[in-house]
C-alpha cells in the first residue's frame, strides 16, 4: 500500500503580527504566539515569553486566530 504525501498551501498573510494557535507536526500540543515574520519557506512565532520558534512552513499542520473574549460589563 502507497501512502500519499499531500502538500498544502497555508497562506500566513492574514495572521501576521496577530495571536494565533498553532499546530507543528514536531510539537505533541498546540501553542499559542504572535506571528512576527515570515522569511522563504520559513515562519517565526514569539511566545509570551519572549522566545522566538523558528519553523519551516511545511511542519504547520494548522493555523487559527485566537479571539480575545470581552468581559461582561
């Protein structure tokens, strides 16, 4: 039995500078950052730490925008 190798093409563009949660195919969890850059085939993510991931394009197995809730009033 062959196994496929699908490619998908994730446009980051809408992300950048914004808090997203991410899904690295290297990482057991997802994790949240800010998008700063992306470089070629390559994205950078700062953590609220101050760490920076440097990760190349095709390890993201998914991106989502993280909303921030309003409080109630």
């Amino acid at each position: 039995m062959q196994t496929e190798n699908k490619q998908h093409n994730i446009n980051v563009e809408p992300f950048m500078q914004k808090i997203n949660a991410y899904k690295f195919n290297f990482m057991n969890n997802s994790i949240t950052g800010r998008l700063i850059e992306k470089n070629g085939d390559f994205i950078s993510v700062e953590m609220k730490s101050g760490s920076i991931i440097v990760a190349h394009i095709d390890s993201l197995v998914s991106i989502w925008n993280i909303r921030t809730k309003k409080e109630a009033v």
